[in-house]
C-alpha cells in the first residue's frame, strides 16, 4: 500500500498535539483539557478548509459530541458495574476530539488500534517480568493517538 502525500500531510498536522498528550499522559496520567481543545478545534477547523460549507462544522462537531458522549456513557457504565474508573475523562474528551478529525465512522478503526497496541504494550510489560494484576494502570493516551494516526493514515477522514 503507498500512502498519498495528501494522507501523510494530513495524518501528521494533529502530530503535535498527539506527542504533547501521549507526554503529559504517560507522565502523569492526565491529558490537560486544553490539549483535547485543541484538537478538537484543529479537527473542526481542518474539516471546515477541505470543505468550507457551514454544515461540515456542525457535523464535524456533532459527530465529536455523540463520540463523547457515547464513550462517557460506557465510562459510566463501566464505573457502576466495576466499582471502579476504567478510563479517564481525559481519555473521553479525547476520543471526542479526534473525532473531528475522522468522523465517527473512524471511531471503531481507532478504538481498535488503540486497544491492540495497549495489549501488546501489557504483553510486553508482562514478557519483561512486571506484575500486571487489577490495580495495573496504563496511561491510554498514547494509545488513542496512535490509533488518531492510524486511523488518519488509513483515510478515515469525515
């Protein structure tokens, strides 16, 4: 498969912001709200140049709102049955954002990329003798911006 310039540009322009995150997050196991802002506005604003009509926006921006808000809901869900958080706000709030920048219909794409690099980061933890039981927190931010660029390279774009 040979990547256009046009996909290579394009899934490189949030490039700044995902190593920011994925810093920030797996440092501290926080992404910074104005982080996901940006991302979100960058998502919103490079949608808007490529097809400059007033209800790309207000898609672009409802796709992100039902991607958050259906990640906050398993969020929720998780926490009541668990008793415990199972991803962070930030991670959410994320996952909203990037939408932006591939639709919902890249959603899945990522959050499956996301998911397999983490469990072959665990897998290796594990490999290299680290005790990985329930208490074992992984920060996903780094995960969710490879899967933002996985899913950008593969030419989920809204």
């Amino acid at each position: 498969m040979i990547l256009d310039p046009g996909s290579l540009t394009l899934a490189a322009l949030p490039l700044p912001i995902t190593l920011a995150v994925s810093v920030i997050d797996g440092r501290r196991r926080i992404i910074p709200d104005p982080l996901n802002l940006l991302l979100l506005a960058s998502g919103l604003a490079v949608a808007t140049l490529r097809e400059p009509d007033p209800a790309t926006l207000a898609a672009c921006l409802a796709q992100a709102a039902m991607a958050f808000g259906l990640l906050w809901a398993l969020r929720a869900l998780y926490t009541r049955l668990r008793g415990r958080t199972g991803l962070g706000l930030g991670d959410v709030k994320f996952v909203g954002a990037a939408t932006a920048w591939i639709g919902l219909t890249g959603l899945p794409f990522l959050i499956l990329i996301a998911s397999t690099t983490a469990l072959a980061a665990l897998a290796l933890a594990a490999l290299a003798g680290r005790q990985i039981t329930r208490e074992f927190r992984l920060p996903f931010g780094p995960f969710l911006a490879v899967g933002l660029h996985a899913a950008l390279l593969a030419g989920h774009i809204p």
